[in-house]
C-alpha cells in the first residue's frame, strides 16, 4: 500500500489557497474576518479556518496535521 503524507493547502469550499489568502491578506492589511468577506474563506463549511488563523500568524500555508482549534 502507497503510504501518501498528508497536505492541507487550502480552503476547499471556495478553492482558495492558504498562499492566495494570504497574499492578499499581507497585501491589504486584512484582518480573518475582511478575509472572509472578500474571498469566502471560513464561510462554507468553516473547516479552514483554524489553518487560515496560523497561516495569517505565522505565513505558513501549507499544513501536513490536523488543526482543530
């Protein structure tokens, strides 16, 4: 069996990546919630969002665990 590392990348709901969002985050001085509104991201099923809050605190944007929190 093929043993396949795990690689979390991006806000599935609205196929935004966590680079994309945080381009524009950086860009425009966004905060999560104005992230929201202007790309939909944590408004679809709101799984992405603990990840878009430690990409925005930390620039990572690609994720190989779990976040829940």
């Amino acid at each position: 069996m093929h043993d396949q590392q795990l690689s979390i990348d991006r806000c599935v709901c609205h196929d935004v990546t966590f680079e994309r969002a945080l381009e524009v985050a950086k860009g425009r001085a966004l905060s999560l919630e104005q992230l929201a509104d202007e790309l939909g991201c944590t408004t679809g099923c709101g799984s992405c969002e603990p990840y878009l809050r430690r990409c925005l605190a930390s620039g990572q944007v690609v994720f190989r665990e779990i976040i829940e929190d």
